[in-house]
C-alpha cells in the first residue's frame, strides 16, 4: 500500500512461546493510528519488529511499498522510521536542545573526524542541527526549556522533548509507545494537544497507550490486538461499540 507502513502475516515466537500470530495491519499517512490492548496483547512486540529490534519467523513489513523486514534498525531508521520508548531515555549530561539534535544523527554526512576539528562541514551540520531542534522545540511549546538538563523537567516535559527528538529529523514513520506512561492528567492534556498538532498528510503516526481517553481522542484508526492476535480494526466508535473488544478490553460499560 502506498504511503502506509504495513505489516503482512507476522509470526512471532520465543522459546516455543507463540507472542504474535498471523498479525497483518497498515498504518496510514495523514493518519494517527492507535494500537492497544491488555496487558501482554503483543503490542512492544509488534513495534519491535516494525522497528528491527525483532525479526519474525514469518511474514512481512513494506514501508510505502518497500519491503524492509530484511533491513537492520539502524538502516530503517534512516529510511524514516523514528520511534519512542515507554521509559523516558534522554542523556542526563545533554541540554533539551542538544538531546533534541542527537534526534538528527541518521541525516549527518560528517565524518567522525569533523567532530574533532572544527571543520566547515561540522560546523555547518552542527548549525543546522541546532536550529532545527530550536524550530522543533517551539513547535511543542518547550522553548523556554532549550537550555535546561533533562533531570530537572517534569515527567510531561521530558516525554515531549523525547517527541521532539524522534520529529526532529522529519521521519516518515513516528511510533511512539505509551507516550502519557507516568503523566498526570494536565499533562496528558498538553500531551493530546501536541500529538494533533504533529499530524500531517505525510506522516504515518503509531500510538501504543493505555489511556483510552487520549486514544480514542487522537486517533483516526484503531487496532486491537488480544493475546497476539488482531481482533479488531476500526474507527474510535467502532471500536468502543465493537463486542469483543469490550468484552476482553475495554470493560462492560454498565459494569
């Protein structure tokens, strides 16, 4: 499928331990789609293989109609894939905005020795790199944090310059995996707000979340995935009307 990052017949097993079964799914440009389910559904996994930290024993994962499940992280990376992470993993010794620049390394073309000279090509990329993060930063609303080390943020601020590292080099993938773990609700606001905002006609957005306020607020699609396994797709209304997954998911209403 054109613009969308799809995944075909995906088996995954550890040990004997089946983890995904025949998932197939596509994630759409100009789209935030949610991916959830309980606990242990196969969700990290799933975005595990997208991002070739695991290999499937089966199955395929096409990038705008380019197969990439042969292609290592590092390579689907600089195809355009950037992701999170649910724990929040920024270098403590980086500014924000510095961390925010680390996000552009798969673009630089200067060579490990630029970084130890001032040459012309380092110095150009480093620029480049900085004023890119300083526009990514506003974008969010962080600015006022630029200068700032990342242990004296709250828990809200560090996951949107996590964020705004992962948008900093303009992917054309972003999968972000429980992006509102730890945050309270004033943050999850800001959080919701940010994610409609980085929306875009050509970016393909994942949100892996337990909170199903923020999921059904922001996303256009919704996969549903139980015990490894695909049990439903759908909108935000089909999928909270949907009986299965409220059986195994979402919970009886009138309970």
């Amino acid at each position: 499928m054109a613009d969308a990052l799809t995944a075909e017949g995906i088996n995954l097993a550890f040990g004997g331990h089946r983890v995904l079964t025949d998932v197939s799914l596509d994630f759409r440009a100009g789209q935030i789609t949610g991916l959830i389910g309980p606990n242990g559904a196969g969700k990290t996994s799933l975005f595990n293989c997208l991002t070739g930290l695991y290999q499937p024993q089966q199955g395929s994962i096409a990038l705008c109609g380019r197969r990439i499940e042969a292609l290592p992280p590092a390579r689907r990376a600089r195809e355009g894939l950037a992701r999170s992470f649910q724990h929040v993993a920024l270098c403590p010794d980086l500014t924000v905005a510095e961390n925010v620049m680390f996000g552009r390394a798969r673009l630089g073309k200067a060579g490990w020795f630029d970084a130890f000279l001032p040459l012309p090509r380092g110095r150009a990329e480093a620029a480049e790199a900085r004023a890119a993060a300083e526009k990514v930063l506003a974008r969010l609303g962080l600015s006022a944090f630029s200068e700032a080390l990342p242990a004296s943020l709250p828990p809200g601020t560090q996951r949107m310059v996590e964020i705004a590292r992962a948008i900093v080099a303009e992917p054309r993938v972003l999968l972000l995996d429980e992006p509102a773990a730890g945050l309270n609700a004033a943050e999850t606001r800001h959080l919701t707000e940010a994610l409609r905002a980085l929306a875009a006609p050509d970016l393909i957005m994942v949100v892996v979340e337990h909170d199903m306020d923020l999921i059904m607020q922001v996303c256009d699609r919704i996969h549903v995935l139980n015990f490894g396994r695909r049990i439903a797709s759908g909108t935000p209304a089909e999928i909270r009307a949907d009986p299965e997954v409220v059986r195994v998911y979402l919970g009886d209403p009138d309970d």
